[in-house]
C-alpha cells in the first residue's frame, strides 16, 4: 500500500487537518532568505519546528475569521474553511517572499524575519477581515 491510497481512506478531520501543511515549505524558505543567521546556526529540526508552528498559527487565524461569517453549527476546523484560509495564506505568503527578496535585490537591504512576520500576519488579517464582511448580509436601512 502507498501512503496515498492510506490517505485516502482516513477521516475526514485528519484529511482537512493536512491541508495547511503545505505551507512549511514556504515557512523554511521565509527562514532561509529573511533569517540567515538562525538558519545556518540551528539544526533543521529546530527549523521545522518553527515553521510547524507557525503553519498552525496563521491556520487558526485564518479558520477563525472564515468561520466568524459562516453558520455557527459547522466545525470550527472544517474543512472548507482551512482550505480557503490556507490558499489565503499561501497567497499572502508567496506575494511576500517575491516582494521581501526583490526588495533586497534592488536596494540591497535586507528585509527581516520579524518585519516580515508582522507583515505578514497584518495582510492575512486584513484580508480575512474584508473577505468576513464583504460575505455578511448588509443592514437594510428603513
């Protein structure tokens, strides 16, 4: 058996539960380009670490505003929502590494991790947030 037939066949919450772990890699190459110095100082399990927790962190942001607008009885994990938070991110997060790194290719400064952490966490924010009420039922006023 491969271990995408076995993916296949497991629950629908273990399935919706791996789908924001596509965004590791772009988290370990975040570290790579913007944080050199805890790159090449720290042992790679150290990294993924980092970037696993901070997959989980910016999926619950996102799952918490795509289910803020939605019907209260469906499950704060579903899968719906990972997956629209998680594309969400993947976009956020791909847009800044292209613009952090051509950045410092340009004007040869180097655009930090931590600038780039609070960057990015404020976009995903705010776009969620339009996306939340732009999706709510508008007041008629009377």
């Amino acid at each position: 058996m491969s271990i995408f037939s076995d993916l296949g066949n497991a629950p629908k919450d273990l399935k919706s539960m791996l789908i924001p772990s596509i965004l590791i890699p772009f988290w370990y190459i975040t570290f790579y380009i913007f944080h050199p110095v805890f790159y090449h100082d720290n042992e790679f399990i150290l990294i993924l670490s980092f970037c696993i927790c901070l997959t989980i962190s910016s999926s619950m942001v996102g799952t918490f505003f795509m289910s803020y607008s939605e019907d209260t009885s469906k499950l704060f994990l579903d899968e719906d929502n990972l997956r629209r938070s998680t594309y969400a991110s993947l976009i956020i997060h791909a847009g800044l590494i292209f613009a952090g790194y051509t950045w410092s290719l340009i004007f040869h400064e180097i655009f930090l991790f931590y600038s780039f952490l609070i960057t990015y966490f404020v976009l995903l924010i705010l776009f969620l947030v339009i996306v939340v009420f732009s999706k709510s039922p508008k007041s008629k006023i009377q």
